[in-house]
C-alpha cells in the first residue's frame, strides 16, 4: 500500500501518467449511453472497463476515486491473488516471497505509474480466472472460473490474448488426461468467439 500512495506524496493529485487523461476524459465525459461512447483507447474491446466506470459514475462515486481508487485497490487484489495462487502450487514460502517481490519489482511499478487503468482491473479478473480454475471438485470453480475468463474478455484485450492462450496450452498438454477436456473446449473456443467479435 505504500508503494501504491508514494507517487501521490510526492508529485500530488495527479502524479501518474501516460494514460491517465484518457481514462479522466472518458470519466468525464458527459452520459449519452450505458455503456457510454467509446473513445480512443477505450473502444468496443473495453466495453467491461466503461461498463465498470459507468456504474461506478451512476453511483455518484468521485472521478478521482474512480480513477485512482480503483486502480490501488485493483494492485492490492493483485499482490493478494498472486499469494493464494502461488500458495496453492507451491506452498506458503513461495508465495510469502512473491507477495514480497510484487510491489518493489521496478518493472512492475514502472507498469503502476503509467496508469494503466484497464490492464490492472483485465489482471484482477485474469488472476481470479487462474485461482478458480486451479481448484478442484466443486461445479461453482468452473462457473466461476468462466465467469472471471468472460470479465476478462470483455475488459481488456491483451490480458484475455493471454488467457486464452494459456488456457490453449493447458488444454493441448491435457488433451487426453480425462473427459472434463472436452468441455474445456468447449468453453475456449465460445471464449474465442467473443474475443474476436469484440476484436
């Protein structure tokens, strides 16, 4: 948490950059529609992110704690998705030094100072997919697992290229292991058909 508050200390009210202004105009901006008009750099393949905004905008939350409260707590959720994970696969050790590594990663705060809003709440929902589908036995892991994969999809691009092609690779390591593949298939390729009509 203190790594995500030191920029404001330091430079202000708006110390982080590069797309910022986007995501501030586009807050902004007046209603017409819900979700409301696509604008360069938050089009049709955003639609989850002006989704998110919207409702939060219809709530009357502030524009800067939509931009900037979101966006903290979206890299808090992170660090604490990433230990759970890594916990599940590799025990309490590796996942307490992840969740250390995390924050003071300089590439991964040079990521949190240009402001790239949707890509950290498409991370919130990828890393949600990746925890849910690492559980076993109960039905609700899957749904909730598709859920997280279709939040993704629908919030930024790049992050859902990455889902599914891991989840690709997962399903072609795992092609005959059991029969529960094939619904996986199934799921992927109407994943895939969203991403492209979207895209």
């Amino acid at each position: 948490l203190i790594t995500r508050l030191l920029p404001f200390f330091l430079y202000g009210r708006h110390p982080l950059g590069y797309d910022t202004g986007i995501y501030y105009f586009y807050i902004t901006s007046p209603f017409v529609s819900f979700p409301n008009l696509p604008i360069r750099g938050l089009g049709l393949e955003s639609i989850g992110s002006r989704i998110i905004i919207d409702f939060l905008r219809i709530l009357h939350v502030p524009p800067d704690v939509i931009l900037y409260g979101v966006y903290i707590a979206s890299s808090i959720i992170i660090g604490f998705l990433i230990y759970l994970i890594v916990k599940k696969q590799f025990g309490k050790n590796a996942a307490f030094l992840s969740l250390f590594f995390y924050p003071v990663s300089m590439t991964q705060f040079a990521f949190y100072h240009a402001m790239l809003w949707k890509n950290m709440v498409g991370l919130v929902f990828f890393l949600g997919f990746i925890y849910f589908f690492q559980q076993e036995g109960a039905r609700r892991n899957n749904i909730y697992a598709l859920l997280f994969a279709l939040l993704t999809i629908l919030t930024h691009r790049t992050t859902a290229i990455m889902l599914l092609l891991s989840l690709l690779i997962y399903l072609i390591v795992n092609f005959r292991k059991n029969k529960a593949v094939l619904n996986l298939w199934a799921q992927f390729i109407a994943l895939s058909g969203i991403f492209v009509i979207l895209n």
